[in-house]
C-alpha cells in the first residue's frame, strides 16, 4: 500500500482503542457545580467507527476533550491505545506554512527523521487526493481543501484512534459528501479507530458501524444502534434515511424531555 500509514499488525492484540469507563465531568457554574457528563461507559473497539451523536451543548466536544487527554474527568477513567489525534471544525492549520510543510511539522513532531518527511508529506497528500498541492498556502486552499490538509496533519500522527469533533460540519452539502467519501474509504485502507462526533443524524449513520446517542443535561447515553448498512454509503440512501428517520425521533424526545430547545 502507498501511503504512510500501514495497518498496524498489532491491532488484533488489543481489545480496545478507547474505553471510557463510569467518566463523569463537571465544572463550576454559577449555581455551583455543573454535571455535564452523568456516568459515560463506552468502548471503541480497535478498527471501528463510532460516532457520538447529540443536540449541541450536551457534552460531545467535552467528552472527546477527555478521552483526548486535554482535561480530565471529575470520575472515572479513560485509558486509548496510544495517544489519539484529533481533528475540529476549525482546520487549525499554520497559515505562514504550506501544505506540505504544514503535514511536516506533525511528522516532525512524531520524531520522523527529517530526510523522511517530504516523502510521506506527499504520501499523506496522495492519500487525500490533493497530490501536487505541495508548496500551496493555506489561503490558496479551499474550504474543503483546508480540511483534507488537516485530515494528513492528523494521519501523519501516526495514532491508531482518530477522534474527529464536527470536522466537516462548516462546509457545503457537496464538498462534505465528497469527504464522507475520502474519510470512509481512508478509514478502510487504513484499519484506523474513529470516534466522529456530530450533530447531524444522516452523517452520523452515513459514517459510523455504531451510532451513540447523547442525552442533554447531563450528558448520559441514551440509546446507541448498529448500523450494518454496507459502504459505501450515500447521505441519500434509502437505507440511511430510514434509520435517520428512527433516530431522529429519538432524539427529539430527548430534547422535548429536557425542553431547553
Ligand atoms: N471549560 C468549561 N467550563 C465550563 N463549562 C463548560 C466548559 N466546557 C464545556 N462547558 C459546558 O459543558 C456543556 C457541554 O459543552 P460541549 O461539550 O461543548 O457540548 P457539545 O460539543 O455537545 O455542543 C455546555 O453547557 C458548556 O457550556
Ligand atoms: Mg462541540
């Protein structure tokens, strides 16, 4: 395979790439402590895709924050195998730097020798289709561009978990179908973990082997579904949308019980 990422041989010898065990999280509010996290139990096994799915503001990006290891739970415990890269909405990438250079950084802080670097920064590009966009800077890049860059940046950690927190959730429906596409057939190729947290339903069962449905106020799992519909998937299929549809309805009454939308 021509890219910097092989599948790691040792995937099988671990049973889990996340596992997330009793994890509760407050913060102090105005009223005293705030439980925005109520007794989370989840695994993700290694090779799955899992997304966590839930109305905004009920504790998806605090969740993934944990388990990222960039806060710590007020109970519980979190333990990955290895440390996970992360991937926002937000492309975070250095805009005085290129795409390729950009991609570098992260290899050079994997502890990539140097004289490796270029070569898997074209691998990396190669792999998210932007190959030739080597020395392009990042206002040259579109939308959609930005984020296939981040995309290499955070393959080119070198992790077994990808933890993605609405990556795709500031682009047009087209160029987001198109990276559903990209981070569906990478995911295949490279036998990575994902935990893809949205807001949205059909990317949410477009992408995942298993939807985890999120309660608000605190955040508890409310319900999660196994999705065996085979890849790859269209936003559109008649399949998807039906159990969208399902989850949807769930959903709703999560929130019409919490009322707070
Ligand atoms: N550092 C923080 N301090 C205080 N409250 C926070 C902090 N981070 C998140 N929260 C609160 O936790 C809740 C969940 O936030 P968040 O995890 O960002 O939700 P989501 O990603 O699902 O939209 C919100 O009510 C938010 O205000
Ligand atoms: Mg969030």
């Amino acid at each position: 395979m021509a890219t910097a990422l092989a599948k790691a041989d040792d995937v099988d010898a671990v049973d889990h790439a996340a596992r997330i065990e009793h994890v509760s999280k407050s913060f102090p509010g105005p009223a005293g402590q705030q439980l925005v996290l109520d007794d989370i139990t989840l695994d993700v096994a290694p090779g799955e895709f899992v997304t966590l799915l839930g109305a905004s503001g009920c504790g998806k990006s605090t969740l993934l924050n944990l388990v990222a290891g960039l806060d710590q739970p007020s109970a519980g415990g979190i333990t990955t195998h290895g440390r996970p890269a992360l991937m926002f909405q937000e492309h975070a990438l250095f805009p005085w730097l290129t795409a390729g250079k950009n991609i570098e950084l992260a290899l050079r802080l994997g502890g990539v020798p140097k004289q490796e670097r270029r070569g898997r920064a074209e691998e990396l590009l190669e792999l998210v289709r932007l190959k030739g966009s080597y020395g392009k800077r990042v206002h040259e890049l579109s939308g959609g561009m930005r984020q296939r860059v981040a995309m290499a940046r955070a393959l080119a950690q070198d992790s077994r978990l990808l933890l993605m927190d609405e990556p795709f959730a500031a682009l047009d429906a087209i160029t987001r179908d198109l990276l559903h596409d990209e981070l569906t057939r990478i995911w295949e190729e490279t036998g990575l973990s994902v935990l893809f947290v949205t807001h949205n339903v059909r990317e949410a069962v477009r992408l995942a082997q298993r939807v985890v449905l999120l309660s608000s106020r605190p955040g508890r799992i409310a319900r999660e579904w196994r999705v065996d519909i085979p890849q790859p998937r269209r936003i559109e299929d008649a399949p998807v949308a039906e159990l969208s549809l399902e989850i949807t309805e769930v959903l709703r009454g999560e929130i019409r019980r919490h009322g707070q939308h």
